[in-house]
C-alpha cells in the first residue's frame, strides 16, 4: 500500500444517487442486537482468523496454504452460494521473466429466481496476499483480518438472505412478480495487491488489475439490465488497514459519501447500544466526517489501493481504510498479536449491519437459538455437490 493521490476532475452529481439513496432503509434495534456474537470467532486461535495469520506471498507454499483454506472454508460455510476462482500470471520485477500466478476468488449469492446480468450486487472486497518483504510479514491488518471479518459478514447474514428469498418467492414476488430492484451480495477477496519490489502502476494490484479488464469486457446476454459483471457492482465496499485501535476513516469519494454516512450512523448506533466491545477503551468514532461538504473533497482516486482498477471504469467505491495508517504498516510487527481484537470484532459487526440494511434484512436476522440450529446442521455430514456445479474456472 501506497500512498498515492491521482487527480481525476469529475462532477459531483448527487442527485444522480436520490433513486438508489431512497431505497435505503435503515434496520431497526432490535435487528441490532440480534446480530451474532463475535467475540470467540476472532480470537487469534480461531479457525477464522489464524489460518490467515501467515505469510501468504504469491507463488510461495504460504500463498497456496491460505487459498486452499478459503475456498475450504468458503464450502462449508456458504453452501448456496456460487464461486469463481479467476486465475491470472504475470512477471513481477522482483522475479524477472518468471510468471507469477495469482487467483482471486469470488463468491456470489443472488436471489435464486435471478438471471445473469439482472442483478446489482453489494461486493464486499479485500486482498488476501501478503508482501515479498521483509521477510516473514505477515499483514495482519494488511489484510488478514479484513478479509476475516468479510467472511464473518457473509455468515451472519446468509440464513437472512434464504429467509428474505423463500418468503418473496412464497408472495409471488420472485421474478417477475417484485417490484424492488434484484439485489445480491459478492466478496472479492484479491490477490496480487502488494508490490513486490516498489509501488508502481505495473508492481501492485496484479489481481485486481486482470479481474477488472476481464469483467470490464465480460458481456452479459443482451438486454440485459447491466451489461457487464463491473456494471452489476453498486458499490465496492473495500476494506484494508483494519484492526489496530481507534481508526480514522476519512470519507473519500463525493458519489458514495451518503454510504460512508450510512455507515457512519450505523457505528454511532451499536456504540449507543452496548454492542461495541471497544468503545470502552476507545470511545472516539472511526468514521467522523458526515459533514464533509463538496468542497472539501480532493476529486481524485484517493489512495492507492485495489479499488483504483475498478473506479477507473465507473465503479462507485467506498473505501474502509485508516489515514493515517496503523503505526504497523509494513512493518514486521503487524501480526496477531498486535491486532485489537475488540476492534477486529466490532468492525465484523459494523459491516455485517451494513448488508443486513443494504439488502432489507430487517425481520430476517435469525435469533441464537435458531443460528446454532443452522450451524449444528451444517457441521453434520452431508451430500456434496457434484463437482464443479458451484466453483468456476476463468483462465487470463
């Protein structure tokens, strides 16, 4: 990570996002409350989060270790969703002429009734690589725990999604029956993001940079609602840097800072209602600037990161990451041991609210009791799906 500003003058057209904005109706308290406990999901122990506390290089055995272990963990915990493993190579300039591979994986749920091309997704992103250097650096906040607590997210709200679905496809209101707009939920979890040597637009962003050019020039059938798989992004929700204490998380971009305040107040609600392990200790908000104007915005990219192959092809982002930076970054001791854990926990928490209120889960969120149910369901042995029919294969 870098910390780059490219100036792009563009308009800032808010009452361009009035439809989408209107459709965004905040949950309630007690959908709040509900949300899952995090707290032994992220202890440095856990099945979640210590299988990504390694140093995770492309190309290296550590590498291969974490991906094995989130497409395994992405099987057994999502079971209805669909996934894609998109695998690109490239020279890097710490390697010469030797090709690098890199995979990013992609993990979709829609509503069941959808068709390719019908339906806007909300994408949760991170990157799962770590740097070349130094030696032994394992990234946790870069991005360890970010790409931890996305997979918590998707959990926590996928008995909600089912729930959502089965009741509108019980009301005659899949297909052509509803009349709000399809939505679904994507993570993206990057490879490829660190530069192998210094940061450049060729040595960074190996992963995102092929993912972006594919699905920019990926056609869905014609007449479909969006054209591309980039067009069916609403907005690209990308977290990086996260996990020390008491962030500061500036509003980047002018189109999605009405997100950014959505977020904002959702923060300021779960600190109000106990449901922040780490106000205690750290009661100041991440996320401050609400009443960032206009004006006050730099008009550009922001700073480097995976989101820039992306926002150069019309994607909105919001950008979840600290300026400054955690005092560990690219150091060796960001690690496991100096991550806030309470921290860690609190923003699994935060960004599972966001898809709960972004894709209208209000009334869905399952209760702990019917939550360890589904996961005593899930942990006994079932029939796998034939290979092949949820994973699929794009070669660049």
């Amino acid at each position: 990570m870098a910390v780059l500003f490219k100036f792009l003058h563009i308009p800032f057209f808010f009452s361009l996002l009035c439809t989408l904005v209107s459709t965004y109706a905040p949950i309630s308290d007690d959908t709040l409350r509900s949300l899952p406990h995090v707290e032994s999901s992220f202890a440095l122990s856990s099945s979640l989060l210590s299988p990504l506390l390694v140093p995770r290089v492309p190309g290296t055995p550590g590498h291969d270790q974490v991906l094995s272990y989130l497409v395994a963990h992405l099987e057994s915990n999502l079971p209805k969703w669909k996934f894609e493993l998109h695998n690109s190579t490239s020279t890097t300039p710490a390697f010469g002429s030797r090709q690098i591979p890199f995979t990013n994986i992609i993990a979709t749920r829609d509503p069941p009734w959808t068709r390719e091309g019908e339906v806007g997704r909300l994408a949760l992103v991170a990157h799962y690589d770590s740097k070349y250097t130094p030696e032994g650096f394992i990234g946790a906040t870069d991005s360890a725990a970010p790409i931890a607590m996305i997979l918590w997210a998707a959990q926590a709200v996928d008995e909600a999604l089912t729930k959502k679905w089965e009741r509108m496809a019980a009301e005659g209101m899949d297909e052509f029956g509803g009349v709000e707009e399809e939505k679904g939920v994507e993570l993206i979890l990057l490879d490829g993001e660190e530069a192998f040597v210094s940061w450049t637009a060729e040595d960074s962003l190996y992963g995102a940079r092929a993912l972006a050019e594919q699905w920019d020039n990926t056609l869905h059938p014609a007449l479909s609602t969006y054209q591309t798989p980039l067009s069916s992004i609403s907005l690209f929700l990308l977290l990086d840097l996260l996990g020390a204490s008491s962030p500061v998380v500036p509003s980047y971009f002018p189109t999605t800072h009405w997100a950014y305040v959505s977020l904002s107040t959702l923060e300021s609600r779960l600190r109000e209602l106990n449901l922040f392990e780490s106000h205690k200790a750290n009661p100041k908000t991440w996320l401050s600037e609400t009443k960032k104007k206009s004006s006050d915005f730099h008009w550009g990219w922001g700073i480097q990161d995976d989101h820039i192959p992306f926002i150069a092809r019309g994607v909105e982002v919001l950008h979840m990451i600290p300026n400054p930076f955690p005092r560990v970054w690219h150091e060796m001791d960001d690690d496991g041991e100096h991550l806030d854990l309470d921290t860690v926990g609190d923003w699994a928490r935060l960004v599972t609210a966001f898809v709960a209120e972004w894709m209208d889960l209000e009334g869905f969120m399952p209760s702990e009791q019917k939550r360890a149910k589904v996961k005593a369901n899930r942990e006994e042995p079932r029939e796998q799906p034939a290979k092949g029919t949820r994973w699929s294969r794009t070669e660049l």
